[in-house]
C-alpha cells in the first residue's frame, strides 16, 4: 500500500462520526477523498467544508455533501497534508496554490490533523514560503521584500503566461525565508497592507501531525 493510502486509511477512524469534516487540498486529500467514498456513514452522514474548488469538485464527484463556510458552522475536526514540516514541528503549505482556505479552516476547526509521507519531513535552512497577495500589488509586495532582503519569486502559472491566481483571485509569491525566522516572517509580513496570508503553520494551527512511509511504518 502507498504512503498516501496508508494514511488515509488510519485517519478514517478521527472522522468517523464527525457530523462535519474540513478538509484540504492536494494529491493526498485526493486519495483520502476515494479511500472515504467506501464508508457509507461519511458519505451518507458527514457533511464537508472544502478548503478549494478541486477539493469541492472531488468531493461532489463522490456524491459527498458539502457546506459552505459562509454557513458559519465550524468543522468538528479539519484533515489536510503540507508540503513540508520542519524538524520544530512548523508546516509549509500552499504548494498547489491553496493556503488562504486551508489556514481558516484550520484556525476555526476544533481538532487539526496533518497527514504527509516522512519524506516531507526536512531539515533545511532556508525555506521557500507561498505568500497570498492581491493581484494588482504583486510588484509592490515583491520590491518590498526584496528591499528587506528576501528573495522572492512569483509563482506562474502553469501553461499560460503570467502569475497564477488562486480561488481566491489573488496572486502568489514564493519567498525564501530562514527556517528559524518561518512564524516571526508569517507574522511580520502580514503588516504589508497586500499581503493576506502564508502558507507558514506554526503550532497553534495544528493539534495532530502524522507521518507514514511505504513500508507501513507510520508515526504520530
Ligand atoms: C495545497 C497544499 C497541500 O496540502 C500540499 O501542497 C500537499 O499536497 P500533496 O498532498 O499533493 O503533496 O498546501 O496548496
């Protein structure tokens, strides 16, 4: 069985009998979202908030049923993936343009849960952070962290020309930034009037990470 399937299949037991269920975004939700479609008490009593139009695409898809937000009703428990957790416990996300959603989901859900393959786990000094931005200032952002000595790139998007645009409408920069400095940067940046978030997910955003390899062997 593969990372991917093991995990899903061990989380099944946290979002059984959760009346509503958050969920991400990426290849790993994916396969969450097939392994959930064989239990008949999610599919027929759960009710999901979707973190991006893929996710709400693929959850339809499997005949789930999903809420939205604007509903005002909180997730009882929220499971996504990352796309690399630091050996300090700090996530990365937003690797496929979804951070925005992900991060307020995770923010008003009771119970978090992240779920990745070991190999996400990296020690690495310097980190490259989505930074969700408005369209029309994305150069000004960019000349400002440059000035503050960041290295920043715009993200494009893929097969056609110019910057990708997230569900939300808006721009995303990718900006290399210290491992030590990742929660002081999600913080600090924010004060720039067009920035709206980062993928950074410092520990009061999470409850419960769990990692998994091909051979079976998996960690809470
Ligand atoms: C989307 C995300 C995903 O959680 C992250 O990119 C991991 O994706 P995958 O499961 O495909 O490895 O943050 O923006």
């Amino acid at each position: 069985m593969d990372a991917k399937e093991l995990l899903a299949t061990y989380v099944l037991s946290y979002l059984k009998g959760k009346k509503v269920i958050g969920i991400g975004t990426g290849r790993t939700v994916r396969k969450l979202i097939e392994v959930l479609s064989g239990d008949d008490s999610i599919r027929k009593d759960s009710l999901f908030i979707a973190s991006s139009i893929d996710t709400e695409i693929e959850l339809s898809k499997y005949g789930f049923n999903v809420i939205s937000p604007l509903s005002g009703i909180q997730p009882l428990v929220y499971i996504d993936s990352f796309d690399l957790v630091t050996k300090n416990g700090i996530m990365i996300k937003g690797g496929g343009g979804a951070l925005l959603r992900e991060k307020v989901l995770a923010y008003f859900s009771e119970y978090r849960i992240f779920i990745g393959e070991f190999s996400k786990l990296k020690d690495i000094k310097i980190i490259d952070v989505p930074v969700e931005v408005i369209s029309i200032s994305l150069n000004y952002v960019k000349k400002e962290l440059e000035k503050r000595g960041f290295n920043v790139k715009v993200r494009e998007g893929t097969g056609k020309i110019g910057p990708i645009i997230s569900d939300n409408g808006n721009a995303i920069l990718d900006v290399s930034v210290k491992d030590e400095d990742l929660c002081k940067f999600d913080k600090t940046v924010k004060e720039i009037p067009a920035v709206i978030e980062t993928g950074v997910f410092c520990k009061e955003l999470y409850d419960k990470i769990i990692l998994a390899d091909e051979q079976g062997k998996i960690e809470e």
